[in-house]
C-alpha cells in the first residue's frame, strides 16, 4: 500500500497500489462488493516458498514522516493488536508487491514483513481463523497492524464493525504443520469474551522514568494509566499503558490525545 520514499519506479509502482483509506484517492467510499459472496466456497491462503517480491521489499521507507523498516526474515514472528480491512475502492489496483489486489482472495497487508509471507490470523473474540498471503504495505493507521482483504475479514467476522482483535502467527512454508493450529476448535492464541485494550505509551528500563511519564499521562488524560512490569532478554522494561478500554474508538482517540502530547510509537495492547 502505498507511498514509500524510494526510487521513482517503485513510488510510481505504489502510488497505484492499494490503500486503508489515508490516502486521498479520490471521494469513493471504501466497502465491500455489491453482491452476495459465498465465503465457503473460498479456501484459505496455501503457503508455499517463493522468492521475495522484487517490489516491497526496500530495508526502509516512509510514509508520512515515519519511517518503518522491512523485516529480513518472518521465522517465528507473532503479534497481537488491531486488524482492519479494505474492499472496493483499491480492488484490481496493484499492491505493494506488484500483484493486483483482489477482495476475493486471502491476502493482506502489514508495515514491516516480509513480501510475500504467509500468516495464520485467529479472531481473539470468536476464535475463527484463517490463513493469508501477505503481498501488501500498510495499514499506517496508528492502532492497526494488519490490513485484510475484504473476504479475509469477512471469514473472521469482522467486516460489519470494521475492525477486529487478532493475532498474527507467521508461518514456515518449508513446514507449515509446525506454525497452523491442528484443532481449530482449541486455537493456539487465548480467546477472550471481552478483551481489554491498553495504549502502550513508551517501555522504559528505567522506572524513575516510567512513573513520571505515568505521572504525567494520569494529569492530562484523566484516564487510568498502568505500570506493566516485562522482561526482554533478561532485562526489565516498564511499560507505560492507557487503560483498559474496551472498544477501538475509544483507543483511537486516546492514541490522537497522546500525539498532542508529543507521544508516537504508540501501541496497542491486548489482554
């Protein structure tokens, strides 16, 4: 998806890529198709190895300011957060890594994997899963980590409300029956009946420094603000969260509240 800084075939390539919507392409309201789709009648993704896209695979690129960075390898990559979709309004437009984005196939779009890899993607309210191509850039949107296309969010359950809880489990084409979930009915990540959401501030090694970021954040917001103890590679991080929330509303607007402070790099955080 769309509008890396890099060299001119590529942005010209990308420019005619799919979008989330934060582009401006145009007044056409993104939805779905204008007639009924039967879901069971399309099959999930079918991982297989292939070479990396010759597009949509720079190190780094920018949208907007920011700069994200490209993943070399997704072995064992897992991630929870927010997934969105889109439909229409880019279908038939070329995506990131040079195919044509189709709302009827299984693919999808994330900021910093690998082009193409193959994700398992379980519905952390509902427990449905399904098993996508990701060949696209984006979602740029603060709060999502992956963008589906229109029958893969309509398989999880997700299209009417626009957004889902997910999580994101890379899987190895050499040996897809080590990464895919067996039994459907007992999924590998956690369900939950109501998931909360926090809106992770910044991850401190320092604590002195976390607390008064927290200070800070319960002044301004007037919304509780956590201290959440983690520990990566033996090494203890304080992480500052917004929260709990339980609609993506209203984390949205905390997250736009935090980028008045001067706060980016926002996260959000399932439990």
């Amino acid at each position: 998806m769309r509008l890396f800084k890099y060299s001119i075939p590529l942005l010209a390539l990308i420019l005619s890529a799919c979008s989330s919507g934060i582009y401006n392409l145009g007044t056409v309201k993104d939805g779905g198709p204008d007639r009924h789709v039967d879901l069971d009648r399309i099959s999930n993704a079918t991982p297989k190895i292939e070479p990396k896209s010759r597009y949509g695979n720079p190190s780094t690129y920018e949208v907007f300011g920011k700069r994200y960075s490209v993943m070399n390898s997704s072995a064992g990559f897992t991630e929870q957060g927010i997934a969105s979709w889109y439909g229409n309004k880019f279908h038939g437009r070329r995506t990131s890594s040079g195919e044509p984005y189709d709302m009827f196939a299984m693919t999808a779009a994330h900021k910093h994997l690998p082009l193409p890899t193959y994700v398992e993607v379980t519905n952390l309210e509902n427990g449905r899963k399904i098993i996508v191509k990701v060949n696209d850039r984006g979602p740029f949107h603060q709060n999502r980590i992956i963008d589906l296309s229109y029958v893969a969010a309509a398989k999880l359950g997700i299209t009417a409300r626009g957004t889902g809880l997910v999580e994101i489990r890379a899987i190895d084409p050499a040996h897809p029956e080590k990464t895919i979930a067996k039994n459907p009915s007992k999924p590998a990540a956690k369900i939950h009946n109501q998931p909360e959401i926090y809106i992770q501030a910044g991850a401190f090694g320092n604590r002195d420094n976390a607390v008064r970021l927290q200070t800070k954040l319960s002044a301004s917001l007037g919304k509780p603000v956590r201290l959440s103890e983690t520990s990566v590679n033996n090494t203890i991080f304080y992480r500052v969260q917004v929260g709990p929330v339980l609609q993506v509303e209203i984390a949205d607007d905390i997250s736009l509240s935090l980028e008045k402070l001067g706060i980016s790099n926002l996260k959000a955080v399932i439990e």
